[in-house]
C-alpha cells in the first residue's frame, strides 16, 4: 500500500498491527505451505515472495469455497436440493461475497467460512446434545471474534437456534440448564483461552492486555453513536446500496413478523 496504515503506535512506543489475530490464524496452514515451497525452489524466505502470495491466495479462495458447500449443507436440513441450489447461486451473486473473490485474503470471506460451520454445528448440538459438538461451537465463535471483534454478535444465532430447528426455546434452554450445566462452563472457558491469544499479543507487544488499535483519526470503533443510516443507505457503506438483495430479505422478514 502507499501509506503503513496498518500498524498502531502504542504508549510503550511499540508498533502493534491493527487487526485482530484471527485472520494469521487462519492464514497459518498455506504460510507454512508456501515456506516450504520458498525453501524448496529458492525463494526469498521473507513471508512476501511468489510463493507466500499464490499458497496464502489459494488459501482464502479455498475459505469463500467451502463456505457455500456448507451454507448449503445447512439449508439441506431444511429445504428441498433445488431450492438450496437457487439460494445459495443467488447468495453468491447477489452480495458481496461475488466482489471479495478478487481480494481471497480479506476477512469476509474466512468469516462467512467459520460462520457457517458455527451453524453447522449448533444444527448437530440441539439435535444431539454432545458435548464434542458444544467445544466446537466454543472454538470456532472464538475464532471468529478473533478475526472480527465485533462479530461476537454471531451469539445471537448460536442461543436462538432451536427456534429455526423449530423447537421450543424455553424448554430447549430450560433442559440445557437442568442438565448440561458442564456445557454453560466448558464453553466460556473455550472462548477465553481464544481470546487469551489476542491479550497475550497485546501484553507483549503493547504492554497492556486491552488495546484499542483502531484509535485513530480516520477509523474507530463508535458504541455510543448509531450510524444507521449511513450504514443502510449511504454510497460509501450502505448496506441496502451494494446488497439490495438484503431490502428484500428484510422486508420478507418485517411482513412475517407484523
């Protein structure tokens, strides 16, 4: 890029980068791939060359993949084929996801990977009970508040889902804390050793465990006033603008729900 915008000074008089840590995770597997490759065929070593760029490309791509075969995993439980086809052939052009295939390692397209998995397996938690399927949906939610600290949001799907499985939420919920009180501790504990890795990051480099990296003049993060509006319809973020398909989606939803 033109300018190092990536990085934040800190008090300490530390340079710490930016974005959450999730994202390197999850870009770890094809790094070391293409080490290798840079080792084998000569390379510059320097996380930077041929091919880094190709193995860690192809990595991202794999991730946007993958996560329409799971969307559509998902919907299978509930739909018939020809009607998950359509949704997720309309899914793919009608949103963002079509436009992020020309940039495989932004966050977009990991999120909408470890999303769908999350779901995945919250579909096979409230039909089965298994604890194996509660440390996954624990790991993977960690995961992804590693790579975007705002989509902790993703919760709410995680508690509401027994009602799009058709259940009854407070008998489901009533049943978990009669007997799976195990799960309500495993999982915080989970997610709390995800996001150790962050504050570990923080602490080392930063010197405190909580950090604000987006502290700065162009960007931050603004809890107390609402940008709804330009969030929905302006021409540099609107949601409704670059995702019209959405206003529809919405609309349905409002009609069913009044």
């Amino acid at each position: 890029s033109s300018s190092v915008y990536q990085f934040t000074l800190t008090e300490t008089g530390n340079y710490i980068i930016r974005y959450p840590i999730g994202q390197a995770i999850l870009y770890l597997p094809f790094f070391i791939i293409g080490h290798l490759c840079a080792l084998l065929f000569d390379y510059p070593t320097d996380g930077f060359s041929l091919p880094y760029d190709i193995a860690m490309r192809i990595g991202g791509l794999a991730y946007h993949s993958l996560s329409f075969y799971l969307i559509g995993r998902i919907l299978l439980n509930f739909f018939k084929l020809n009607v998950v086809v359509l949704t997720v052939l309309v899914l793919f052009l009608g949103t963002y996801i079509f436009c992020s295939l020309n940039y495989p390692l932004i966050a977009h397209g990991s999120l909408l990977f470890l999303i769908s998995i999350l779901l995945l397996f919250c579909q096979q938690y409230y039909k089965q009970f298994k604890t194996k399927y509660l440390i996954a949906i624990a790991s993977v939610f960690g995961l992804i508040c590693l790579c975007r600290h705002t989509d902790v949001i993703v919760i709410i799907p995680v508690i509401f889902w027994p009602l799009v499985m058709g259940k009854n939420l407070k008998e489901v919920w009533t049943e978990i804390l009669k007997t799976r009180k195990r799960d309500l501790v495993i999982a915080p504990l989970i997610v709390f050793l995800f996001a150790m890795i962050q504050f570990s990051y923080w602490k080392t480099v930063g010197g405190s465990f909580f950090i604000d990296s987006y502290k700065t003049p162009s960007e931050g993060l603004d809890f107390l006033s609402p940008h709804t509006i330009p969030f929905l319809f302006s021409f540099k973020t609107g949601w409704f603008i670059y995702t019209p398909l959405m206003a529809i989606v919405m609309f349905y939803l409002f009609m069913r729900a009044f």
